[in-house]
C-alpha cells in the first residue's frame, strides 16, 4: 500500500465526515478530519476486518470511545461497504431512523462494536473485551485478535479511564492497543484550561508500553503500529493531531468540535485537499482504494482454522446461554430458612460458578461481603486467564463498562458491590441497559439494615433511580423462594441488566412466598375479596407488612398483601393483571426502608408510605427500623387512625 493511495483515501474520510455534519447541521467534524490519517493507516494496513461478514469472530475490535466522532466510523463502513451504510445513510446522517444516529449505537448484527458517547466508557468496554479475548486464547489460537480503541482527551480526564487502564496494566492485556487523538482541545477550548498532566508518564506507571507520534506523518504511524504489535504490554499510543485539519480558521480551534464548519470552512477544506467533485461523491479509484483494505487473506485463514476446532472449542465461542440443568440445581438449591438475601444469593452464585464456564464473577473489593466469591471461583492473573472471577479493586466505575466488554463479547459477567455504590457504576449500568446486555449487579447492604455504618453507607434514593432506568430489571426479594426465583427469571432471559438489591441482615419470613410468581413483578400473598386495605412491600419489609396484617385482621380488617417484588417486570404485566393487584379503592399502604418516590405510581396521591425520604442514621439496624417507625406496631395504629378518621376511606375518595 503506497503513501499516495493512503493519502487519496484518508481525504475521502475528511471529506465525507464534514460534509454529512454539514448536511445535518449537527455533529462533531473536527475529530474525523484530527484522526483520518492515523484512522486510514490502521485499517490500510492492521485492522482485520471483513464488511461482508462484520461480525465474523476472528476480526480486530474496534471501539471509538470518542464516540461524537462517530461520522469517522459511518465513512469508514460506507468506504468499505459495509452492509446498512450505503451514501444514503450517510447523507441521513443524525436522522430519525437511520443507521447513522449522532453516537455510535451497539446492534449484535452491526459492525459498531459497542454503544459510545458517554466519555471513557469505549475505554472500559474496549478493557473488558481484551479480558474475554484472553479468555478465549485459553480455548483456541481461533481467537488471535486486537483490539483497538480510540479515544480522546476528554476520554481521558474521566475517572473510569484511569480506573480501566489501572486494570488493564495489571492484567498486562497486550492484545489491547489505545490509540490517543491527542489533539489538546475540548468543548471549551485548550485542554490546558483543566489539566496539564503527561499522559505517557500516568500510561507508563499503570504498566502500559507508551510512545507519542505525529498523528499526520504516515510513516510515524505505520511504525507505531507495527511496534504494538510485538509489545507484552497494553499500548498507549499519543497520536498529536491537529482538530479539524484543513478547515481553514476552525483548524485547530475548539469551534470544530461540535458544530458544522459552515460553507466558507467547508470550502476551505476541500480547497486544502484539493478536493474538486461533488458532495458525498467519492470517485471510483478512490472507493476501490478503501474497498482493498478488507483483509481477505485473513478471513479465509481464519475460517479455515475455524474448521479444525472441536466441537467444545466451537460451543465456548458462541454467546452465552445458560445450561437448563444450572436453572434445575439453582430451582432445587436448599437454603436455610430466615438468612440474609445475600446469603442465598452466595448459594446461587456457587451454582453458576461450578456450572457455567462462561459466567465470569468479580466485585470490587467486597468479594466476601456480597457473596459473590466462592470454592469454585478461579482468580483471573496477568499469568493465567483461565480463571472465572476478577478482582475489580475499589473501582466500581470501571467494573460497570468491563463488564459491558465481557458481555457484548459473549461472556456472562455478575459483579458485585454494596447498593449505595451504584452511584459510582450509574453510567456503565444505563449503557448496560441501552444496549440489552445480559449482566447481573449483586447490590447488597440494600436499607438502614446495613446499620453502624450510618447514613453514608445506607441507600436511600438508589432504588428510585435505578428503578427509573428503562430496561434495568430489579429485583429486591424478601427470602430465599423469591431469590430463586430472581435468578431463575433473569438466566432465563439474558437479554437485559439485572439488579439483585440484596439484604445484609437475616430475614425471618412469615409469609408463604412464591418463587414462581416472582417472574410476574407483583403478586397476591394474602388475598381477600373487596379488601378494605392493600398492603405494598418487599425485601426486609416483607415481613413487618406480614405482621401489620395480623393485627389489622386482628381488628376485623380484610387485607391483601402483595410482594411488588420487581418494579420492571410488574409495569409489563397486561393491564388486567396489574389493575388486579392495585385494587380500586381500598386504602392502600406501601412499606419499604427507602424513598416514597416510585410507591405513588401504585399507592396514589392520597396512599400510606412508610419508609424513608430523609439520609439513615447511624446505629443498630433494629434501632433504626424503630425510630423511623417501621415496626409492626407503628404502622399499624396510623393505618387504622387514617381508616377511621372522620370520614371513611371511600367518602374521602368520593368526595375528592
């Protein structure tokens, strides 16, 4: 491959990336028009790809984390003729349905390997698909491959990249190659406004082969890559660009980050690569030029070793689907009667660990307070990938998007941590859920019955928020049936994000629980004709609202109780089911040890809530429970004040 036919091509890239932001008035041109000339090395000479078949296993992964540059990756398939990206698409650029939206979107058909826009998580993701490229070495040489991603400098000042690199250094994952556009601008102008450290240094110290290159000079970047091929180390390599190359006054200037160049820069630019034809007509030689970079020759080798691997080899390249006799185990699993959810959990996760080669476990740092460590857990090592539990370290930020990697690679990731840290894996968690990726978060320590560790440990509005997060499935069961039953439903569909809210304290149940209802979201455990009061709760609660109806049937009160186990899967019951177990208009009470917000959907405006929608305290968990009111006793005298109060319920509903 000549200099002049990369050149040719990398002006083909410039050009259709600036005139598709043009033409949608939105977007971000001045990274494709900074990378091109690296981006166009790469796939000269490195990348494996194939458009015919994007998705075959043996290709190089590629992961813009700088994800508003996605119009570098939509030229580069259209160029390349990938399926889904011909012109039109590409002219629809940040259009309703197209297959060219503002980010890159994740879709298991597409070449676009994972969902970026969110700064840094590319990286992490990219971090947890070296993990599982190494674990799939273990098997077979079929999974010989690189994986590269790009990323930028606001990649790099989030926190998850340095907690990702961290890992990455440690695990010596050299099948990883970092490719830095280091071009020293962001939104608001020079990067010097907010940092000033030597990334090579920081890359070098978390054990990663640096080197720092012109991001324009074709042979510079031909050596570097050919360098990290060879390294034992992850590679970092700063690639110093310049933001909107050519394009007359917005070159190098934070006014082609994002937004159009607008016609005179347009012009500018086109006349700089002496780019003479028409908008979003690429000439024939120079398609031809960037329809030869597909590696041919390394397809046909690889699908011929393809055919030589057994028929074990073949089942663990597959993506995950979970044994029916696992379910079967997990469904007969004994578990003592009165344990903390988290315990019967941990018997679960023991089930999964002996049986399913393909789940991968971790926490950070909490590998014994969740759970989710166990006899048949393996520790994966920079030494031995063949291990089936990682050690995330205090790093939950970076233990969300890994686990990203490892699912959208086929893997079955379950990591753990305690609930109120879901603040810190939010953004990994919401990425998880967009792209329908089939993980487990074990959240434990799920209420004020984490107790002395006080108000800074104990999750409050964590349930609210995560419950709000569209295609996060939760789940807080009240004892081990409804455990079961939580991870019966979710290994059945891993077709989305599970969360686990788990309790650290023992629960006694006092009610006949159904793991087999627990699929429905919601379900009746005490059920009366025309009940004068529904009674809502779950987890640790379960059991004080068990007893609140005892004393309520006590005092002549019919009662239903229901166990809203799981908010998600409830809301997509048919509108009868869900209808039948609101009720119409008995007086209706919710108790959980967290925020009033959600409940309302179900209780009404004019519903009972008892729980908390202030920060914990710190003390025993029995104490607390007291002195928030949420014993048996205390809830039920305000229910039946409110009941008699000088007007019945039903008046009052009238009336209003």
């Amino acid at each position: 491959m000549q200099n002049n036919e990369i050149i040719k091509a990398a002006r083909a890239l410039r050009i259709l990336s600036a005139c598709a932001v043009e033409k949608a008035q939105s977007g971000h041109p001045g990274m494709p028009l900074g990378f091109a000339d690296v981006f166009t090395v790469l796939a000269a000479k490195y990348l494996k790809f194939n458009p015919q078949d994007p998705r075959w296993f043996g290709r190089d992964r590629l992961v813009l984390s700088a994800g508003h540059g996605s119009m570098l990756l939509y030229a580069f398939y259209y160029l390349s003729r990938f399926k889904g990206f011909d012109i039109e698409q590409i002219k629809n650029f940040r259009r309703l349905g197209s297959s060219t939206p503002g980010h890159p979107e994740y879709d298991a058909i597409s070449p676009v390997e994972t969902t970026t826009g969110p700064l840094g998580q590319g990286f992490a993701n990219s971090v947890g698909m070296a993990i599982a490229g190494k674990k799939y070495l273990e098997k077979t040489d079929a999974a010989n491959y690189k994986i590269y991603c790009i990323v930028g400098d606001g990649c790099l000042m989030e926190g998850i990249s340095y907690e990702a690199a961290s890992i990455a250094g440690h695990l010596k994952l050299n099948n990883l190659i970092v490719l830095f556009d280091s071009n020293s601008i962001t939104i608001d102008g020079p990067t010097s406004l907010a940092i000033s450290e030597n990334q090579l240094f920081k890359f070098q110290g978390l054990g990663w082969s640096t080197l720092c290159i012109d991001g324009h000079n074709l042979e510079e970047i031909d050596d570097a890559l050919n360098w990290a091929q060879k390294s034992e180390r992850p590679v970092f390599i700063e690639c110093k660009t310049t933001i909107g190359y050519g394009a007359g006054d917005k070159a190098a200037s934070c006014k082609s980050h994002g937004a159009p160049l607008g016609k005179k820069d347009l012009d500018e630019l086109k006349k700089f690569l002496n780019w003479e034809h028409e908008d979003f007509v690429i000439p024939e030689d120079i398609l031809d030029i960037w329809r030869s970079f597909a590696k041919n020759k390394a397809y046909e080798e690889w699908q011929a070793k393809f055919k030589k691997l057994t028929k074990d080899q073949i089942e663990y390249l597959k993506p995950i689907k979970v044994h029916p006799q696992t379910i079967d185990q997990i469904k007969k699993l004994e578990t003592t009667d009165g344990e903390a959810t988290r315990v019967s959990s941990s018997k679960i996760l023991e089930i999964i660990a002996q049986n399913e080669p393909k789940a991968i476990l971790g926490s950070a740092d909490l590998s014994t307070s969740v759970g989710v460590y166990n006899k048949y857990c393996k520790i994966i090592s920079k030494d031995d990938f063949d291990g089936n539990f990682i050690h995330y370290g205090i790093r939950e930020n970076a233990m969300a998007g890994i686990m990203n990697g490892l699912a959208i690679e086929g893997f079955f990731p379950i990591g753990g941590t305690f609930l109120v840290f879901s603040d810190y894996m939010k953004p990994g968690m919401r990425l998880a859920s967009l792209m329908k990726l089939g993980v487990i978060y074990i959240m434990t320590h799920d209420s004020i019955g984490v107790g002395q560790d006080g108000p800074t440990h104990q999750p409050v509005e964590h349930l609210t928020a995560l419950r709000s997060v569209p295609g996060l499935c939760d789940f807080r069961p009240s004892d081990r049936l409804e455990t079961i039953g939580a991870f019966e439903h979710a290994l059945s569909n891993l077709a989305q994000p599970y969360l686990m809210a788990l309790s650290r304290q023992n629960i006694k149940s006092t009610v006949l629980t159904k793991e087999q209802e627990v699929k429905k979201g919601a379900y009746c455990i005490i059920k009366n004709h025309h009940p004068d009061i529904t009674i809502f709760s779950n987890g640790s609660e379960l059991p004080i609202a068990s007893e609140v109806c005892k004393l309520l049937e006590a005092d002549n009160f019919k009662v239903n109780l229901i166990s809203l186990v799981s908010f998600n899967l409830f809301l997509q019951q048919d509108r009868g089911y869900i209808q039948e177990i609101i009720g119409t208009n008995e007086i209706k009470v919710a108790i959980e040890a967290a925020s009033s917000y959600p409940w309302h959907r179900f209780i009404g405006r004019d519903g009972l809530f008892f729980g908390i929608d202030t920060f914990g305290l710190s003390g025993a968990y029995e104490d607390l429970y007291k002195h928030f009111g949420l014993t048996p006793q205390n809830i039920y005298k305000k229910i039946k004040y409110e009941s008699r109060n000088q007007r019945t319920w039903k008046d009052r509903k009238t009336s209003a």
